[in-house]
C-alpha cells in the first residue's frame, strides 16, 4: 500500500515515477518478554517498487524486497549499524544532523520511513477508561518528509501519517492516496470492484 500510495503522489507532483524508493523500517533489538518501558531498535533499507504499475507486481516486490532486507540485517548482525554511530564522535554527529536539516540536498540513504509495530491482542485500559483505538507515528528525519506508522491492536490495523508542509500540501493526501492503493489491490486480486467508496467500506471494516 505504501508502495502505491507514494507512487500516485509522486506521478501528482512531479508527473513521473520511474525509480523505486528506500523506506527504512525500524526493527527492535530488545525482544525480551514483560518490557514495558523503553526501547532498543535499529533500521533496514527496504526497496519501495514504487515505478510499477501493476498492483499485483508492487506486492509481490515489496515482499521480495522485504525479505531480501531482513536476510542481509541477519547476515550483517542486527546491531551493526547501531554499532557504527556508536562510534562516530558527538560533535559530528551534531554538525552532520545540522547540516541535513538545513541543506536542500535529498537524503540519500531514505526517502520515508514505514514502521508496523504488533500491539497488544486485548484492549487495554487505563484509569479505568477502555483503549478502544491505538494510533502511534514515529518522527520526521532530516532530509525526509514523510513518515508511515502501523500499529495493530485488538483486532484493528492503525495506520497514522506524518508529513512536513515541504513534501506535502496536506498529509491527508497520503491517507487518501493509501485507501485508493488497498482498492486496486483487491480490486487486481479479485476481492471487491476497485470504487473508492466500496474501498473506502471495506477498509474501515478490515482495520475496525
């Protein structure tokens, strides 16, 4: 869905799309039971089909391309990125961060981040009130200006978007842009007629 959602948005503003793009997706490092506080993660590179116009063809590289990207974090070891920054010396980190945040110049190692966090199976409460929906989103990175963020809980699948004004008129764009990507989906699989409405039903009944 990701796939096809920015590939509209970049046919609508920049009237191509013929390159993929890199989401990079978080991965956490610290899977031990009964955390409930903090966390430990790293990211992977994963290839975006996003010059594809076939539905069909940007699922199954999608799911190619994410397979591909969490053999080569296991053979290279989960940590070794982390590792690396690890070392780098706080003052450039500093003067780098800085300089990707002012400089016009694209982030060349990402363009988005995807992140899909499993939640809790049961609704949770808190002083006393149910947790009917969960929404999370993650930040925005230098140099990236868009940000997909899926949480899955009691039986729902969150989606939030974060967007800066820079790479988005309105982020709303991104929600609009994924609903119409899940109808062409179902629509190329057989599973509903591709109408932006009937989409529209079956999403909010799939993610409810």
């Amino acid at each position: 869905m990701a796939a096809g959602a920015v590939r509209e948005l970049r046919l609508r503003y920049e009237g191509r799309s013929d390159a993929s793009l890199v989401a990079m997706v978080p991965v956490c490092l610290d899977s031990s039971p009964g955390r409930s506080a903090g966390n430990n993660f790293t990211q992977i590179p994963v290839s975006l089909p996003a010059d594809l116009g076939d539905p069909l063809h940007r699922v199954q590289n999608s799911r190619d391309a994410a397979i591909g990207a969490k053999e080569l974090h296991t053979l290279k070891g989960p940590e070794l990125l982390t590792r690396w920054f690890a070392y780098m010396p706080p003052v450039l980190s500093r003067t780098l961060g800085g300089w990707l945040a002012r400089t016009d110049a694209h982030n060349k190692m990402q363009n988005l981040v995807v992140s899909n966090v499993p939640g809790p199976r049961e609704q949770g409460r808190v002083s006393g009130a149910t947790i009917t929906e969960f929404y999370s989103v993650g930040p925005l990175v230098a140099g990236s200006g868009l940000n997909i963020t899926v949480w899955s809980y009691a039986g729902q699948l969150n989606i939030s978007v974060l967007a800066d004004i820079v790479t988005l008129t309105d982020a709303h764009e991104v929600t609009e842009a994924l609903i119409q990507e899940f109808s062409e989906i179902g629509s190329a699989a057989g599973v509903f007629t591709a109408t932006t409405d009937s989409a529209q039903d079956d999403y909010q009944t799939i993610v409810a």
